[in-house]
C-alpha cells in the first residue's frame, strides 16, 4: 500500500504540493484533470485552492477527490521542504 496524504497545499499553476505519511513531499499536476466532468468548476482557481486532506487522500469543497494511490505514484519529487 502506497502512503496516504498529511498535508497538501494547491499553487497557482494548478498543481499540489502534497505531504505523505512517510514524510515524501511531491508535486502533483492536477491541470489534466480539469479539462472534464465534475472537476471543470475546479479551473475557479478560488475553488481549487480550498483542497484539503480527507481519510488519506484529498477532496475539495466542492465534492470531488483523487485517489491516494493516483497521487502518490503520479507525482514528482518535490525539493522545497516548505508545505
């Protein structure tokens, strides 16, 4: 099983800096994901900023969330240690 979400932080260019369980920092790119269905309102960058961790994973305020396996395995390697 792949580590669950602890913090997670959205930026302007539409990515999330995400803490892990295991104390790993990534960067997720979450703009291919915005282009459909329910996370369209998410291009509102004043809705997606407003993500939070929920049960190890991730949700918006708005319903929608991503799979903690999804993020954890697409997201890169992220050097800034500050969350």
């Amino acid at each position: 099983m792949n580590p669950r979400v602890k913090k997670v932080k959205a930026t302007r260019d539409y990515n999330l800096i995400i803490e892990f369980t295991n104390g790993e920092k990534k960067r997720f790119n979450a703009k291919p994901y915005l282009n459909s269905g329910i996370f369209l309102e998410l291009l509102d960058y004043e809705k997606f900023r407003k993500v939070r961790p929920c049960f190890g994973s991730i949700q918006w305020e708005t319903g929608q969330d991503l799979c903690p396996d999804t993020l954890y395995l697409e997201s890169k390697k992220y050097s800034n240690q500050n969350l």
